[in-house]
C-alpha cells in the first residue's frame, strides 16, 4: 500500500471500515519519521479531537486556543479539528476512541474512569484538596503515575485542568447531612455516588446535559458539581438553594494516542507541549478568577448562595475522611505514596 493511499484512509477514518481508522496513527507516523510521501510530504496533518462540552465553556474555549496555537507552532503542519459538546463522540467514548486510534486526541474529565482505576478517582475525593493551591499540588505529585498509567494505555498526557470547586444544590435549605437522606442525588462518577451512599441519600446517573430535565421531573433533588455547571444549565431555574462547600477540584485531563506522538519528530512534539503548557496554566488562572463571577450569577439570577452550617462541614469532613481512607487502601502502595508527599 503506498503513503499516499494511507494518507487518504487517515483523511475519511471517521466513515472507513476499522483497518482505515488505523490508517491515522500510521501515516502520522510515516510523516513524523520522514518517510518519503511524494507530493504529500508538505501536507498538513488534521487531528480529530472530541471533547465532552459546549463552546461556551471555559474548557472547551482554552482547547480551541490549544489547537490555534498548535497550528501556528507548527506552521500548519498539524491542524486540531476540535468536535465540542460531544458532538463527534460521546464523553463515555472519548478515551476508548483516542486508544484506538479513532481519534487523534481528546478531553475527558478524568474521574469518570474511576472505576477502571482508583488513580483516575483522586482529584474526586471529597475534602481532600479544596482550593486552588492545594488541587494543584495534588496533580503535581500525582501527575507522574497519571502519565505512566496513561502510557500503559496507548496514551500521552499533554495537559490538565481543574473545574471550580464543587458546591452541594439543593431544592430546599440543609442544615446537615442528614438533611440528604433519602434525596435522590445525582452521580456522575463513583466518587458522587459514594457520597450519595454515605449520606443516605439515592444515587441517580445523570449527565450534565440531563440535568435541568432530571431535576424539573424529580428524578434528581440534589447534586454536588460546580458552580460552572449550574451556569451552564442555568440551575436556578430548578434548583433554589447552592451551599458554597468546595468539596473538590475536579479536573479534565487532553491526551493524544501515544502512536501518533511517537511518529511526530521531536521539534513538533516540542511545539505541542509548549501550546500545552500555555492550555495548562492559562485553564488555572481563569477557572480561579471565574470562580468568584459564576457564585455572582447564580446569586443574581435568583440562587440563595450560601456557606455552609458548621453541622453541615462536620456531616461532609467525615464522608471526605471515610473517602480519603478508602481510596488510600484501594491505590496500594501508589496511593499511599500520593497522599503522603501531598501532606508534606
């Protein structure tokens, strides 16, 4: 088969039969190596990247400058297609497709993969980190078994970033945990669905997009997500009450299928990283400055936006601690490791 026929099966992969969606690790390969193409040796090469949320939100906007600023880094000679609000793919599918090869690279929120590993679960502990700062220093002594773990997956990390911290919604004021019991409690990822259970209220799986419905027909009275979240989904027209807890920092992790990165030649991968780098640290910096306008909005949109009774921190520092515990036991020796240099 000649480089110019691969080159055309990496072009149409998304409608090609599985022997062409392979043919885009493989070319970008063949171009990152230098293999002589004829004609196509100048091309560009076009990424996919499908990423889980709208063009309005802040992760999706910091991808969109990642790919322009890839473009120019690159002179053009590799061009992200970003594919928003899981418009190509589905979230759930966004890793499995980049592994193999589907898809060039990808954003997902990485605690949804919990359950595959305790590692993907960390940023989700509850009460574990609860600022900025402190997030951020979780991901720096946690980032290098993050990175193997993803290389053992057909995966390269390039950056990640955090959501605001998360905050409780509730129909109606609580005064304590109790307050949840038998409240139906949406969960989007194991670590939600444990604090549902700890709490005595109803896990129920639901995605951000399914939220304004679940909550307006009662399948949901309460979540924990971020103040992002209830913006996105204007929670205020469902939801009335935001404790301002800052359970976690979640965080979004952008890979790229580790094939397509070892074929790219080393001034490429260079010029990558750096877009990356300037992705990782400018998501920080805007995510903590939004923080404080997103509670606002809320707040002038008709949301009580409140802190916390002290009966009510108690009720979640200890779920935070059972939490904190389990995960430790469930990671091994990892795990310990983690929490110990993060508590130095």
């Amino acid at each position: 088969m000649t480089a110019h026929m691969l080159h055309s099966r990496f072009i149409g992969r998304m409608t090609a039969t599985v022997t062409g969606r392979m043919a885009g690790p493989v070319v970008a390969g063949l171009l990152g190596l230098g293999v002589a193409a004829g004609p196509l040796t100048a091309s560009a090469e076009t990424w996919d990247m499908p990423t889980p949320y709208p063009d309005t939100n802040l992760h999706t906007i910091v991808v969109k400058q990642f790919a322009d600023d890839v473009k120019a880094a690159t002179a053009g000679k590799i061009q992200i297609t970003v594919h928003s609000n899981g418009s190509l793919i589905r979230h759930p599918e966004i890793k499995r497709a980049v592994q193999s090869g589907q898809a060039q690279l990808g954003e997902v929120l990485i605690s949804s993969w919990a359950n595959e590993d305790p590692l993907y679960g960390l940023d989700s502990v509850p009460f574990l980190a609860t600022d900025f700062k402190s997030a951020h220093k979780l991901y720096e002594v946690s980032k290098p078994y993050l990175e193997k773990k993803l290389e053992r997956q057909r995966l390269k990390l390039l950056y990640s970033i955090p959501w605001p911290p998360q905050g409780l919604y509730v129909k109606d004021e609580i005064q304590s945990v109790e307050g949840l019991k038998s409240q139906k409690f949406r969960a989007y990822n194991p670590a939600t669905t444990r604090i549902a259970e700890l709490s005595g209220a109803i896990p129920v799986k639901i995605e951000a997009a399914e939220v304004a419905q679940a909550f307006g027909t009662g399948i949901v009275t309460a979540m924990i997500t971020s103040a992002a979240t209830g913006v996105d989904t204007k929670a205020w027209d469902f939801v009335k009450v935001y404790y301002d807890v800052q359970a976690w920092l979640p965080r979004n992790m952008v890979f790229v299928n580790s094939e397509v990165w070892k074929g790219l030649d080393a001034g490429t991968q260079k010029a990558i990283q750096d877009a990356a780098a300037k992705a990782e640290a400018t998501g920080w910096a805007e995510w903590e400055k939004k923080t404080a306008d997103l509670n606002k909005t809320m707040s002038d949109n008709g949301m009580k936006v409140l802190p916390p009774s002290d009966k009510l921190k108690e009720g979640l520092s200890a779920i935070g601690k059972t939490m904190t515990a389990e995960w430790t036991k469930a990671a091994g020796a990892d795990g310990e490791a983690i929490i110990s240099a993060f508590n130095k």
